[in-house]
C-alpha cells in the first residue's frame, strides 16, 4: 500500500483556541516500504499516523491511499498503539483472532490463521494466557500479531516500544524487521527515538517541534541485519541528531 500526503495540516479548536499541530506536510510513502516518523514530543507525529489511519482528519490538504481518499479506517491499515489496548478477559489466542471473529470467519479457520502469527512472534507456548499474566514485550508482541492476523497491506505503529527496557525494545525491533521481511507489508513507525529510526528504517523522516514540519528527510542505505556500533549506524545517527538538535 503506497500513501500520499499534499499540503496536509491540522489544527485542533478548543472553544476560542486553535493549535496547530501539523504544517504543510508533503510525503509520499511507497508500497513495502519501511518509513520512520522522528521528532521531538509535540511535533505532530501521531496526529499524521491517526490521520494516515483515517483516526482523524485534515484541517487542510489531502491524503490518499494507492490513489483513493483515505476516508476513514479500514482492515487494509493495521494499527499498534503505543499501549497494548488487549483485551484482559481474552487469552493470547483469542485477543488475536478477534478481528477475524469479527469478520465472521469460521472458529476452526480464525484460530489456525491467529496461531500462524502467534507463532511468528514467538508466543506458542503463550496462546492460553491472559494479559496479566504476560510482560510488556509479550503485551505488544500480542499486538503486532492481532494487527498481522487481519492481513493489512499497511502497518501503522505509534511508539509502540516506547515503554520497554532498552533490550527489550532491542528484540522486538530485531522480530519486527524480520516479520516486515517476510510479510512485505508497509510500515509507517512514529518514534522519538534515533537510533530505533536508523535501525528499523529504509527512510526517516524528521519533523520540527510544534508546529509539525518535515525539515529534512534521510534514506537509510544500510545492510541489514544492521550493526549498531558500525561506523555508518554510528555516523548517521550524529548526522540525524544534529537535525534535531537533540
């Protein structure tokens, strides 16, 4: 799934007050393509993502998918939160199939379509468990396989590492590269976070603090598996951090 974003700006009303959040966004994501929105807190990224999920809507300017409006949400865009947003009184297997329950697939078929991307992030031995009894990675791995499970063409991810310890975070972003490889879906990826958008990335694009503007766009042309401490992951991420001013 390719996207399409012209002149796109929000501004949100609070009786007499108007913020503007996002400014005259021009970007183009192309179909399979793994893309990294980086900025600062307050710098719009999320509002863009839930506006690409068709969450939310322009003030000004459009978007479009694969040509067509983005008129609001669809199961061809998965989206992760950056909170798990489980259900607690569902199990592994049951939170993950709930889409395709809602889709009216038969139990038999759901469950064996659930169990392939339960599976694929690493939780067979977990499919009977409950949200409570799970750590935060296991959490948001439950996540990515229910987004996965419904087959979008496009995975909108909002910071959705962004509450766990740094090795954690580490395998997750590993599995989540691996899963991208594999699947070949689109990935649009919000993160405050340099070196996440060096590792995960085939493009990042950097947006200023508030009002959010793209100030510069960088392609990441390394070979993955990526290695942190090269010279080139090193480089870039003091190149993109300079942007920032972080």
């Amino acid at each position: 799934m390719s996207f399409q974003l012209k002149n796109v700006s929000k501004t949100f009303k609070n009786q007499d007050k108007e913020l503007k959040v996002v400014k005259d966004i021009n970007l183009t994501v192309d179909d399979g393509e793994f893309l990294c929105l980086l900025g600062p807190s307050g710098s719009g990224k999320t509002t863009i993502l839930r506006m690409m999920a068709g969450l939310d809507f322009p003030t000004n300017g459009e978007i479009t998918e694969n040509g067509g409006p983005v008129s609001g949400p669809s199961p061809g865009r998965g989206f992760v939160f950056q909170q798990y947003s489980l259900f607690p009184w569902r199990n592994v297997l049951d939170n993950v199939a709930f889409g395709l329950e809602v889709k009216g697939m038969e139990t038999q078929e759901r469950y064996e379509n659930a169990r392939n991307y339960i599976k694929m992030v690493g939780l067979t031995e977990f499919e009977n468990s409950y949200p409570h009894e799970l750590s935060g990675g296991m959490k948001q791995r439950v996540a990515i396989a229910r987004a996965l499970a419904n087959d979008p063409q496009a995975l909108l991810m909002d910071e959705p590492f962004a509450a766990l310890d740094v090795q954690t975070r580490h395998n997750l972003q590993e599995e989540l590269v691996k899963i991208w490889q594999e699947e070949l879906q689109t990935i649009i990826f919000v993160t405050h976070n340099v070196d996440e958008a060096v590792y995960l990335a085939d493009r990042v694009v950097v947006l200023s603090r508030l009002p959010g503007e793209i100030i510069n766009t960088f392609r990441v042309e390394i070979e993955r598996v990526r290695d942190r401490a090269s010279t080139e992951f090193v480089d870039l991420k003091k190149e993109i951090t300079d942007v920032l001013g972080y």
